[in-house]
C-alpha cells in the first residue's frame, strides 16, 4: 500500500509546487483577490517557518490526506465530529459554561464531519514539525509521536469503557506547563478585557476608536442588528440569560487577527451584560464563517446538505465537541452570509510551545494534548441537538482500535515522521513560489 507521503516524493518538484499553489487558489482565490494586502501578509508569516505554513496551509493537507488508504476507517469512523485545523498550537483556556476555567482543544472554524484520523494525523505532524524546530533528534520525535498516538488511543478506551468519563484538564488536576496556562487564564479579568477594547464615553463604554476598528455607517449597523435578533434565537433556551444581557451598546468591524483571518469579515458587538455596572459588559464576534478545508474531500452528500450555511456548521460542530459550550455560541446571516457567533472571552490563554523544551516537560504536554483530542470526539455539550451521527462515536472508535493499538501507533507514528518531512520540503517551494510571485493574485 503506497502511502501519501511516497505519492508526494513521485512528483517533480515543479509538480509539486503547482499542487500547492492550486490548493490554494482552488480554495481561497476569491478571497485574495478581495484583500489582497492581508494576504500577503498571511503568507509573510506562513513563510517564517514550516510550522507557520502548516498552521495557514490546511487545504493542502486535506488534499494529501484524503488520499491515503487508512486502515482504521470504516463507515462510522469515518462519519466523526472534527476539530478540523487539530494543530499543536490550537489549545488554550476557555471559561466553560458551568463557570470553571478548563484547557482544551480550542478555534472550531473547521470542524465538521469526516474521518476521526484526519485530526490525529494534523496533531501529529504538527508535533513533529515543533520537534524539528527544536531540534530534538529522530529517536526524540518518535517518541513524542509515541506518547500522542498511545495517550490519545488510551483515553478512547477510558471513555469506551465508562472508566473516565468526566476527564477534563482545569486547576485542580493538571500540572507542569498546563497548569501555568491555567493559572495565567484565570488571572485575566473582564475588565482588563473591556477596558482594552472600549473607552468610556459620557458614561457608557464604546469601541475604542483605533487602527483595531473600522467605524460602520448607520445603515450597516441596522443590518448587523437585524443579524443579531436572529442569532439570539439560536442560542438554546437552557443558555440563555436575561433580555437585559443581550441590550447592544455598539458595533463595529474587527480587523483580521492571526492566520487564519485574513481578510474576513469580522463584527465586534458590545452588549450590556447581567447588570448595568460597566465592568460586566459583554463582548462578542460574529464571524463570516468559510467552508471547513476538510469538507470538500468528505463524499457524504448526508453532511453537505445538513447544514443551512457555514455559520450553522460553525455552532453545530463545536456543540458536538466541546462540553459545557460558550452560552453565548450561535449563527446567523449577514447579506446572505453564514456567520458564526461567539463571546471574545476573557480568560482566554493560549499554549506557547516557545518555553516548554525539557523533554519530559514535552511528553506531559503531549500527553495531556491527546487526551483532550480523544475527548473531543467522544463527548459533546448537553445542548447538542445535532441528529446528523446517531451512534456512540468513542464505541466506534474504540472498536476499530480495540486489540490494535500497537498497529494504530505505528501507522500514525511513519505517518506524522513521513509526512512532516514532506511539509519541510512544501515550505521551501511555497517560499520559493511566493517570493517569485507564482501564485495568482498577489
């Protein structure tokens, strides 16, 4: 059975090269020639690192991915909820839903329905592509990938067999580097959040009135305002909060943060929060949602046509994955546009692989990481009301790797060393591409 990675190593490298540019223009073209200027700059930092190019370049990996022959898939393991962009960097603090801080997987822009693999494989790769950067040797990666793909398969097996069913990282349990992401989310405040966001003006907070916001006519906030009334009814009944919470105190458009923002409409809107005291207003983004790179290789007409637009994905998916979901989570149109919805939390902290080089300091990290993977795909928030997967996904994926799962981590082990090595070389033909101004639009 050839693997990807050996298809990859068949093409010339002008072939290749092509491929990626096409997996770009394939899936973002419109968006480029929209704002040209913030993709550049995406690609700027695409281009510092391997690691940055896999974090902006997840269309390229589902169009490798999705043509190996994956001996753990079948018909329900296929048919899985994703996180969808599973990279070593996309976990963080969140304040859930029953008021604990915990760390998890976090940003479901991409999460949809599609093979439990695809995002074991992205976590992976993703590690090994930091192992490299670190320049830690090939017996030192390999084991890292060891640990992943073990924790992960051992956590499948916890929740399969009602051992663990309540696991979940916050301050009372984790430790090492975890903890200290814990504990910097937990030192954040909602008004250090608001008083960074907003002024107050004549008594009342509004939008700071700099290079973050770009001011809307009257006429746009009308339209935002008629988006909002149809979001909050998205919101389930169990979630939601006084009339008084959802009073909008000002609106104004965001600009595109990260990689995976470039050029994208984004609504920041300022609501009144529980009470009337101005350090508990609430802030919340609504987001134009963009079809989940995954999606497109997914042959299952069942999902295509279950969502009513990409902003339903959005809300729907992460529902499907995270416990205790952001009350605030939901979707709506804006000019015909999906949009999803969410608080801007604040107590949000991110995972910096940037000091977190000890070895042993490594693996419980990774450890922990795969853990949560596993939970994601087994468990879901009590108010998702998705009818799309009707069976136990930790039982299907519990019994393609029951007895197996020496053979699971091996495969996942060649796959991640393999194909990390493929996007080392990528990164130097998408470097090479762009700074020779090969890819159309820019």
């Amino acid at each position: 059975m050839q693997t990807i990675s050996e298809k990859i190593r068949q093409q010339s490298p002008d072939e290749r090269q092509a491929f990626i540019i096409k997996s770009f223009t394939d899936n973002y073209a419109d968006l480029i020639s929209g704002d040209t200027s913030a993709w550049r700059g995406k690609f700027r930092k695409m281009a510092e690192s391997a690691f940055a190019f896999y974090r902006g370049s997840a269309a390229l990996f589902y169009a490798d991915v999705s043509q190996e022959q994956d001996p753990f898939l079948n018909e329900k393991t296929s048919r899985v909820w994703i996180q969808g962009d599973l990279h070593a960097e996309n976990f963080g603090t969140y304040m859930n839903g029953a008021g604990v801080l915990v760390f998890d997987v976090n940003d479901f822009d991409e999460a949809t329905v599609a093979p439990f693999t695809w995002d074991v494989k992205r976590f992976c790769a993703s590690l090994a592509l930091i192992g490299y950067q670190k320049a830690l040797s090939d017996n030192e990666i390999r084991h890292i990938l060891t640990v992943a793909a073990q924790g992960y398969a051992r956590q499948i097996s916890r929740f399969a067999t009602s051992q663990d069913r309540n696991f979940v990282l916050n301050t009372s349990n984790a430790e090492g580097a975890i903890l200290e992401v814990l504990r910097n989310g937990r030192q954040r405040t909602r008004v250090g959040l608001l008083d960074y966001e907003t002024d107050i003006v004549e008594g009342d907070r509004q939008f700071k009135n700099n290079y973050n916001f770009i001011q809307l006519t009257d006429a746009e906030k009308m339209n935002v305002k008629a988006a909002l009334m149809e979001y909050f009814e998205t919101i389930p009944k169990r979630k939601r909060r006084s009339s008084l919470t959802y009073s909008i105190k000002d609106i104004a458009r965001r600009k595109g943060l990260g990689i995976g923002s470039a050029g994208l409409l984004i609504i920041s809107v300022l609501l009144e929060g529980e009470t009337e005291a101005l350090e508990n207003d609430i802030l919340i983004s609504m987001k134009v949602a963009l079809p989940s790179a995954a999606s497109k290789y997914v042959n299952d007409p069942s999902v295509a046509n279950y969502f009513k637009h990409e902003g339903h994905r959005t809300a729907t998916s992460q529902r499907a994955l995270q416990v205790n979901a952001d009350p605030f989570l939901g979707y709506t149109n804006l000019d015909g546009v999906g949009m999803f919805v969410t608080e801007i939390s604040p107590y949000t902290a991110d995972l910096d692989w940037g000091d977190i080089n000890d070895m042993d300091d490594i693996l419980q990290v990774v450890d922990y990481l795969s853990r949560c993977i596993a939970k994601i795909h087994c468990v879901s928030d009590e108010d998702s009301d998705q009818t799309l997967i009707d069976y136990s996904t930790e039982d299907a994926i519990y019994e393609v790797l029951n007895g197996r799962e020496s053979d699971f981590v091996d495969y996942i082990v060649r796959f991640s060393e393999s194909y990390a090595e493929c996007v080392r070389n990528d990164h130097r033909l998408f470097v090479d591409a762009f700074r020779n101004r090969l890819i159309p639009g820019l």
